[in-house]
C-alpha cells in the first residue's frame, strides 16, 4: 500500500476515529463527509468521534487461503464486529483459538501489526480485535 | 425507447487458456458473434467491452480499442468503450449497449467481456478480487473476496439453518451442468462428498465452493427488434433490464443476508418487463461462491429469503425442474474470467431461448434472466430476456 | 515537589514456549537446560505483534486507569533492544495511537535491557524540572536469542509503560541513581539479526557487579536496608541470577517474589524490571517501599527508591488487564509455531 494512502488513515486506523452528523446524530466509521441519511443537510456538519471499538461479532470467517502479507498468520479469523455504538466494521480477531470464535462473542480493539511493505518497507499499523 | 435483440452470440471456450492472450480471446469471441449474426464489419456503430482488471492482470490499460483494432475495425474509427463494474463488467456493458440501442444512438452494437487471469499468479489473482471489496477497509485487513462470501453464508446458516451440504448442493448441481456445456472450463461432475472434503479456503467456503480463476470472452450483437429479422430467424428480445447499487462495504450493508441491490436490480427488471420471477424458465445467475447462488436466488424472488440452500437440496433449480438456474454450470463449472461473466450469461440465456443448448436445452424456454454482480454486492445488474419473438 | 508514578500498564503476548520444545530441537536436555536457567516457559509475541504493538497496548492499559488528559503527556521515551525500525522511532507512533501528538517531545531508548528505566528518569527529570506535567515512560521488547544460542530459552516478549508526574501519584519516586561503565557484556551489531554474548562474562562482572554497586550505593545515600522495602525487583535475565543477586545484597526471597517473573515468561529485556514493578504495584498497599534495580549489558545499572501512596487505592487495579491475568491468560506453541512466528522460517519473495 502507498505510505500516504495509509499515513492518511492513521487516526481511524489507531484510535477508531469516525464521523458522526451534525443534523441527525448518526454516527459512521469509517469517517464519512456526507451523511447518507441527511445528505446536503450534512454538509460541513460531520464530527469526528472515537469509537471504543467493543461491540460482538456479527459474523466471521477462518481464512486458510491469504493474501502474501498473511501467510505466516493463516489460518486466522476475520469477522465483521458491532460496535456498542451501533456501527459495524470489518477485522481481524486475535488472541482466540479459531475453534472458539462465534457470533455473538464480546470483544474489545487491540492495536497490532496489520500490514507492512516487505520487509525493508513502512510498518502498518491499526485495530484488530480479541476476546473481550 | 425503441425494443433491442440480441442477432448474434458468441464465446471462446473457458478456462486456463495458455495459449492465447487477451486479444486473441477478445477477436475470437467477437468474430463469433459477428458470423453468428450475418452482419458485417462495417455496420458495427460501437463496440462496449466489460472488463474488470485488464490493468492488473496483463498491465493494460485502455483495452476496447486495442480490442476494436485486433477485430480489424480501427480503420472505420469504432468508438469503443470499456466498462468497469468489477465482477459485474460484462452486464453493465450489456447494459450500455442496450441503452445506446434502445434509445436510437446507435444501431447495430457489440458487447465484449473478456478477461485474462492466468497469466499472473493465483495469490495475486486473488488479490486483484479482493480489490472489489472495500480495499481501505475491508482487503488491508485480510478480509479476502472468499472471505467476504464466507462471512456472508456464516451469517445465513447461522439465520436459517443453512447447511455446509446445501452449499456444496449448489456447486453439485452446476458441474453438472457444466459437464454438458462444451466451453466450460469444468466438463466432469463432482460428488458432494468431493466438494465437502475439499481443503477450506475460508470457513464455511471450501476449494470446491469457490468458481475458478479463468481466462474467457463472450460477444453478443444487438440491434433494433424491428431490423432483427435481417440478420438472424432467431433474434432473442431484451425484454428489460434493472440495475441497483448499495453500500460498498459488507459490513456497511442492511442485512448481511440479502443483497439489497439484488433485490432492487430484479424488481426493476421484472417490473419492465411486465412479469414476474415465476414466469421465468431459466436464470444465469451470479455463483462465484456456493453461497452466492443462494443469496440470488432468493433475491431475485425465485425462493423465499432463508429457503435458497433447501430448494437446492430439493432439487428445484437443478436442470428442467421447477426453474433451472444456471444451465452453463454457472461461474462455478464454466469458469469465471470476471469481466466476460455477464456477457455470456447473456449468451447462454440466449442460446436456451433460441432452443440450440443441446444436451441441457431447457424445455419450452420463453424468458431467461442474467443477475451478475460486482465486488460483494455494490452492484447488480439484471436483464430479462424473451425468446421466439 | 513530589514526583513518581502516576499510573502504569503492562503487557505479555499470551503465546508461550517451553524450554523442552526448544531443546528437543537442538538436542539438549530440557529438565537440565529449565533447572539451569530457571525458566519453565517463556512468552513469544504473535505474528503481528512488536515492539510498538507491545508499547501502545501497555501505554492503552495505563492510561484507562487514571484519568489524564492525553495533551497533557509531554514527553513518550520508548526504551528497547529490538525496535521494529533501525531509524525511525517507535515513540512516535506510540504518541499517536494513545493521541498524545503533536505537542510533545518523543524517542526511543536503547541500552539492553535497562533502556525502560533510563525512560523513567528522563521523564522524572523533566516532570521534576517543571518542563512537563506528565511523561510515558515505556520498556518494551522482542527479544530474539539466536536459535541453539543459550538465549533462545529466555529471551522473551513484553513491555510496561509507566506515566510519571506530580499530582495524583500513585508511587513516589524517593530517588533514582545509576551505576555505568563500559563492560562488553552482550551486544547487536548494526545489520546483525541475534545478539551475541560473552558467556559466562555477563555474570560476576557484568549484572552482579553493576546491580550489586548500584543497590548499594543508592541506599547508602537513601540510609536505607533491605529490610526496609516490602518488595525489590531486580533484573532478571534467567530465573537464577536475581534469586543469587537478591541473598548477596540482603534481600528474602519474599521480598522478590511477587516481582519475579523471568521463570515463567522468559526475559521480556526492556520490559523485564518494568513488568516486574508493575507486578508488584498490583498487590503493593501504600506506605509499601519498593527497591527496584534495572541492569543493561554494556554496561549499567539504574535503581529506584519508591514508596506507595494512599492514591494507589484509587487506582482501578483489576481484571484482565493485571500482570497475573496476562499470564494466566496463555497457550503454549510449538517450536515449528514458534519459528514460525519469530519469523525463523525463509519465505520467497514476493
């Protein structure tokens, strides 16, 4: 991935940084510039707001078949989580056995390597989540 | 808005095809078509070609016209336009030139869809899908395009019971499809115990679960209804077509369950057409993964939402039962080069319409349906189409 | 004015290996090998986890106890022998993931295993200074011993942050002091993958003569002995050498339990006094005083004077994040796990 590609991302990708609409209080993670409920009603009205990444699982898979960039961690879990804030986010559940995810399963962020160009290249960071 | 056929099909076969390269499968699907439907070079007005990737897959850019040149028509100035709709490329194509017919722009059109996956690695390749999901939020973190899917048929089976069996039912039933299909990359059966043993690839999601990586293209010719006649006796009537977007992301979407654009994209298209999913024969719809075709065939309206994977088990989508859903063998058995996909669904539907499928000729086919998607759902596109017109 | 601890975090990868599967490997007797080094497991980090990842999640865990502004954090020294960079520092993306950035003074530390505690001095310094209101000083590691080597069996992952200020302080630091000469004891070479050592030369002259000079001289000046502290936590490369150097200056095991941890998640180096003070602070009652001696190769030795407060008590102590929920909460892997996660295992290119 392109360094500022990333770099742009770092607050959402550290610290859960999302929106939410200055009109009709909805809130988005990933940030969003335009609320889809509110539309122009939203213009220059979106905050930024940190999400505390808790919520469950909603569903998840165990991946076997990786990208390069995961290979040594197959096989590993993703799972699309519900954040206690009512929002939902794709990623990576660690620190659990692939035998004892499920949906439904509490978990909290943790803060983990998610990437890196090669190894003489930039260091990705961001949120994956575990057991809560 | 003036009424479209389709005057001319054509496809290469599909599959790894080593020995020919993008353009080459591009000109041989095109010619096809063009032969098939009696018309010549010079009447062609524009030429549509889906394509999802050509830029990553062989590092080119701008295909249309390079395929426009190889046809032999560069000297005639074709205009000629790709269109990109990731897994739903060749649809959307389908689409333009429907539109740029239908509405007088032009008159005679070909649809192309090609692409050439195999001459870079299949870790790669895989990649290249999982850049139709959301790649900011979704790929960088290892959510794979199998993954996606898998996480989907997770959700359903834990919603509506829908079993591992019922999944590898879907992938069954389409190579046996495929195995009477001539140009699918899969001409053998599998036995459910074959798909189920297979190696995962993303729990639920085994090797088997999963349409291949291919290479292919698929042509159709359009022209205006009331001039079809001149060019063919079996012109096959685009009776509409629906297409639907929605979040891009899955997890951004209503329900992870039910591809909300399926439904809106299928709703539109019956409602042109003046029918509904009951008074149609046959559907081409999109199986990149077992689950997937569980999922259309439910939102399109063919089952009930939660029945899809018991109406497999049932047998009600196997061949000339109560609605045969892929005859090809689908992207399962056919293969899956990604921007040809919604082209020759296309071809296939109209191939059954005109009665020539041969060995799995659907009985007394009046409308077939084409439901092809882009990325997890972000796009869907729908065409109905009425044969013995 | 007073300063000292005003919170604190640690953190241990829950992978674990023990020295029976890692002498399996080379042929050496695993009972010999777990007695001789004391060690009966140590932790290994996950694939996607390092240096950094070790230091955010301990900073995360010290900041949820106390009630700091982030802004008002002026100074992040992440102290540690195996940072993800060569250039470029850990510290920075630290400030960023605990939203410490931008107004703040930020860089690593290297000096073996100690290179956490010269953090805290740092930070005491510039908080004693008036230059800063508070300052995250974090030890953190994972450290690779080079397959075979002796090392393999205890170096280890982990890492603990502390935040140092003046209000609200949970355990006052009476007085530091430092004890360093140049002694080539251990070391990296710029490039090199493994440390390298010099055996049995990293013992008497090394961490016995440095921690013992530096203990000694720090109560001389604090007029102190051991039987004045409730707790010491010394570094602890194995599990024999702070158990030896503990009887040598006076001290009961009693007294180093509770900080001892090397026996069973390996020597986390930067981490390793750090986790083990924080070890101790889970349980400590205030008016409990607490020696605590950091060694790195190289040479030196940093020492702490630190007496608990009643503000200990208002400090949310509990639950998953203590350090004895980090260890229980493990799985042991296999060597072939191991090396895989370590990185050992070649891949091809991309």
């Amino acid at each position: 991935m392109a360094i500022p590609r990333f770099w742009r991302e770092i607050p959402s990708r550290y610290n859960l940084i999302g929106t939410e609409c200055g009109n009709c209080g909805k809130r988005y993670f990933p940030p969003r510039i335009i609320c889809p409920q509110c539309h122009r009603k939203s213009f220059g009205k979106m905050k930024n707001v940190r999400f505390t990444g808790s919520g469950e699982i909603v569903t998840y898979s165990v991946i076997h078949n990786a990208p390069k960039a995961f290979e040594m961690q197959v096989p590993y879990i993703i799972a699309i989580i519900e954040f206690e804030e009512g929002v939902r986010a794709t990623g990576q559940i660690i620190d659990c056995e692939v035998e004892d995810v499920k949906i439904g399963m509490k978990v909290s962020p943790a803060f983990r390597k998610i990437g890196e160009d090669g190894k003489s290249g930039v260091i990705y960071y961001g949120y994956k989540f575990k057991p809560a | 808005m003036r009424e479209v056929a389709v005057i001319g099909i054509g496809e290469t076969k599909f599959g790894e095809l080593w020995d020919k390269s993008f353009r080459e499968i591009g000109i041989e699907a095109g010619l096809l078509a063009i032969s098939d439907s009696k018309i010549k070079g010079e009447e062609i007005d524009a030429l549509y070609i889906g394509n999802m990737s050509a830029g990553r897959f062989i590092d080119q850019e701008h295909i249309a016209p390079l395929v426009a040149d190889y046809v032999g028509l560069a000297g005639q100035n074709l205009p000629a336009t790709r269109i990109e709709g990731a897994g739903a490329s060749g649809g959307l194509a389908l689409s333009s030139a429907y539109m740029a017919v239908a509405s007088e722009v032009h008159d005679i059109v070909v649809v192309g869809g090609a692409e050439k996956m195999t001459d870079v690695s299949e870790v790669y390749a895989q990649e290249i899908l999982a850049s139709t999901a959301d790649q900011e939020w979704e790929s960088v973190f290892g959510a794979t395009f199998a993954g996606l899917h898998a996480m989907i048929a997770k959700r359903h089976m834990h919603e509506f019971g829908t079993t591992r069996e019922q999944l590898g039912m879907v992938a069954v039933k389409n190579h046996k499809n495929g195995a009477l299909n001539p140009n699918a990359q899969y001409r053998r059966e599998m036995a459910l115990e074959v798909v189920l043993r297979a190696p995962m690839v993303a729990e639920p999601l085994g090797l088997f679960d999963c349409a291949p990586l291919s290479d292919g293209a698929a042509a159709l010719v359009l022209c205006p209804l009331d001039k079809a006649k001149e060019y063919t006796d079996n012109p096959v009537r685009i009776a509409s077509c629906g297409q639907a977007g929605d979040f891009m992301a899955l997890h951004d979407r209503r329900d992870i369950c039910t591809m909300d654009a399926t439904v809106v994209a299928g709703k539109k298209a019956f409602k042109y057409a003046g029918i509904g999913p009951s008074d149609i024969n046959l559907a081409e719809v999109h199986d990149n993964y077992t689950i997937s075709e569980i999922l259309a065939i439910e939102d399109i309206g063919f089952f009930k939402k939660g029945e899809g994977g018991k109406a497999t088990e049932e047998g009600k989508t196997a061949l000339n039962s109560e609605i045969s859903i892929n005859s090809s063998g689908g992207l399962k058995a056919r293969g899956q080069p990604v921007g040809a996909t919604g082209v020759a669904q296309a071809v296939e539907v109209v191939r059954q319409l005109r009665g020539e499928a041969g060995d799995r000729q659907v009985k007394d086919a009046r409308y077939g349906l084409t439901h092809n998607v882009g990325g997890t759902g972000a796009s869907v596109i729908v065409h109905i189409f009425e044969g013995g017109v | 004015m007073e300063v000292g601890i005003v919170s604190y975090g640690a953190y241990v990868p829950r992978y674990r290996i023990k020295p029976h599967e890692i002498a399996a490997v080379w042929g050496v007797d695993g009972d010999a090998m777990s007695k001789g080094l004391g060690i009966q497991s140590k932790s290994v980090p996950g694939p996607d986890e390092d240096v950094i990842t070790i230091a955010v999640e301990a900073a995360r865990i010290a900041l949820s106890r106390c009630k700091i502004d982030t802004k008002d954090i002026g100074s992040i020294y992440v102290g540690s022998e195996s940072h993800p960079y060569a250039v470029k520092p850990s510290a920075t993306i630290v400030a960023e993931a605990i939203g410490a950035t931008p107004d703040l003074t930020a860089a690593d530390y290297e000096f073996a295993c100690k290179a956490g505690t010269a953090a805290i001095q740092t930070c005491a310094g510039l908080v004693g200074s008036g230059s800063i209101k508070y300052g995250v000083a974090i030890g953190s590691d994972t450290s690779q011993g080079a397959p075979g080597d002796a090392l393999e069996y205890t170096a280890s992952a982990g890492g603990a942050a502390f935040i140092i200020g003046s209000e609200n302080v949970i355990a006052k630091i009476n007085r530091t002091c430092s004890y360093t000469t140049d002694t080539p004891d251990f070391w990296r070479r710029e490039g090199e993958k493994y440390p390298s050592h010099g055996g049995r030369f990293t013992g008497e002259p090394a961490y016995f003569k440095h921690i013992i000079s530096c203990a000694g001289n720090l109560m001389k000046k604090q007029d102190t002995k051991p039987s004045d502290y409730n707790y010491a936590v010394f570094h602890q490369p194995n599990g024999k050498f702070p158990v030896s150097v503990a009887k040598k200056l006076g001290f009961t095991k009693e007294q180093i339990k509770e900080g001892l941890l090397t026996p069973v998640i390996g020597n986390t180096y930067s981490g390793a006094v750090m986790i083990g003070l924080a070890a101790v602070l889970d349980v400590a009652k205030p008016e409990d005083r607490i020696l605590m001696v950091a060694y790195g190769s190289g040479a030196g030795s940093d020492s702490f004077d630190i007496t608990v407060t009643d503000e200990i008590e208002k400090l949310n102590r509990n639950g998953t994040q203590s350090v004895s929920a980090l260890i229980k909460n493990h799985k042991f892997v296999s060597y072939a796990t191991y090396a895989k996660y370590m990185g050992k295992i070649h891949l091809r290119g991309a």
